[in-house]
C-alpha cells in the first residue's frame, strides 16, 4: 500500500510562480515514477510532467516546457514541481500519481495505481 499526498497549492497572479509537493508513504521502492497530472473544469484530465526517481530522468508537456520543474528528493520521498510565469490557463486541480515503473506508460494517467486527491491552483489574470 503506498499512500500519495500533494500540497502547496493555492491562488496566485499571472506570472507569479506555486511550488507543488508530493510524498509518497507507505510501501517503499527503488524505481517508480510520479506523475502529475491536472484536470480543469468541464475538461479532461491531461499530463503535466512524470520523474523516475532512479535516475531522475523526467518528461514534460509542450504546455508547461521551460515554465514548469519536476524534481525530487529521495530521501523525502517527495517531489517537487516548480511553476514559473503562470498563466490562467494553467487554473486547474492539480493530481499527484505514483506508480511502479516496469511496464509503465507515464503519459497516460489510466496507468498509475495510486493518486493523490489534488491540490487547486489558481491563476488570476
């Protein structure tokens, strides 16, 4: 059983920056992925960058490349997603996901076994 909590969200203006967090408790592994994802009203629930905690290798999406950071602290089983130059737009619940890494297709948030419950972030214009 591996419990997934996400924080640090919270309202802010359009270039203003949120630091999100999420920590991973429970049943502990080597290698696995954590995944964010975000859904806003009336849309679907879309990816917004994944981090192998073994090696560290991460992956975007074209929305959020060289505005958004995804990184990690092992030692805390926790990661860190740093937003930058926000934009309304990017107003959404805002979802952590673990989950093993053999076999997985980070991208799609149909493969992740544990979620956390979100954190909003909104972005005023």
């Amino acid at each position: 059983q591996v419990q997934v909590l996400e924080s640090g969200g919270g309202s802010v203006q359009a270039g203003g920056s949120l630091r999100l967090s999420c920590t991973a408790s429970g049943r502990t592994f080597s290698s696995y992925v954590i995944g964010w994802f975000r859904q806003a009203p009336g849309k679907e629930r879309e990816f917004v960058a994944a981090i192998i905690t073994t090696g560290g290798s991460t992956d975007y999406a074209d929305s959020v490349k060289g505005r958004f950071t995804i990184s990690r602290d092992n030692a805390k089983n926790t990661v860190y997603l740093q937003m930058n130059s926000l934009k309304p737009e990017d107003t959404a619940d805002y979802y952590c996901a673990a989950h093993i890494m053999y076999g997985l297709r980070w991208r799609r948030w149909e493969e992740y076994g544990y979620w956390g419950q979100g954190t909003q972030v909104t972005v005023s214009s």
